[in-house]
C-alpha cells in the first residue's frame, strides 16, 4: 500500500493543478486521474509503486499544463460581485418575472459558466473574473435590449413595435 507521505504529495499536486475539489469527493477531477491510471477507486488503495507512478504523472502535469497561476484562485471580486446584483435589478425594472433576482442571476451564471450553481450558498461560486466579465456584458446587453423594446414600444403608443398607424 502507499505510504502515508505519498498519498499527501498525491493530495497536494493534485490540488495545486486545480484537480482536488473536497465538495465532490471521490468524483473530483484528482480521483478520476487516480481511476485512470491505476483502476483504483480510492487513492488509500494504492501500491507504492502506482503512488510513484501517479505522482510522476501529476509533476509533468504540473510542469506542463498548469498554469503558474490558476485562473481560479482568481475569484470575482466584490465590486463585480455588486455590480452584478445592481445590473440585475436594474433588468427586473424593466423586464418584471414572477421569478426573484436572484434566481434570474443564478440562472445566468449557470448559462455562462457552464457549472450548476447552488441555490442555497454563494452563488458566485468559483467564478473567476473573467467570467464575471461575461456576465456583467450579458447583463448589460440585456438591459439595452429591454430599453430599445420600452423605447420602440413607447414611439407606437401601443406595445406593438414597427406598427403603422391606421389612416
């Protein structure tokens, strides 16, 4: 069996190379390596010599693939953090649903981010900030596209925009 030593060098890259994630356990990215290349289920499961294997591998990937500064560790910060909750409010005035703003901005997260987001924690959850980028314009594109239809609908005096008037 690995020792305990190397089962911490195996925990440690894996989480310096953004694999370990402690919230899906045993489905995190750093197990899913550990199946692939060993057929173990659990690291705890582990030869000496698959150990040594495994951690070979994880230094190449390190070395080679991993950035030097994951874009995780950068987090959006609280002034896009704000500034999405501003945008987001500002869309419900002009666009009203029966569905809270929160809920609205969580469902766009999720689109842009591609990640399911929790509806009862943070939902800026490992948003980096360059995705928090993406959802401030979605934001904005969408608040510009709700004005010009208020704006069209409003020149008509009906809600009915590119309308003739009757003779």
């Amino acid at each position: 069996m690995a020792t305990g030593k190397q089962i911490q060098r195996i925990y440690a890259l894996g989480a310096q190379c953004g694999l370990l994630d402690r919230e899906l356990g045993a489905d995190d990215d750093l197990h899913l390596w550990i199946k692939q290349w060993s057929r173990k289920d659990h690291i705890s499961e582990l030869t000496e010599k698959q150990a040594d294997f495994i951690i070979a591998r994880l230094l190449d990937y390190k070395e080679n693939v991993c950035p030097d500064k994951p874009a995780e560790l950068e987090h959006i910060t609280g002034e896009q953090q704000s500034l999405c909750f501003r945008l987001a409010y500002k869309l419900a005035q002009l666009s009203p649903s029966n569905v809270e703003v929160r809920e609205r901005l969580r469902g766009l997260i999720r689109k842009v981010t591609g990640r399911e987001i929790r509806a009862d924690g943070d939902i800026f959850y490992k948003v980096t900030r360059g995705e928090a980028a993406k959802i401030i314009e979605t934001l904005k594109r969408m608040i510009r596209s709700e004005e010009r239809k208020k704006k069209r609908g409003d020149e008509n005096g009906s809600g009915a925009a590119g309308a003739s008037e009757p003779p």
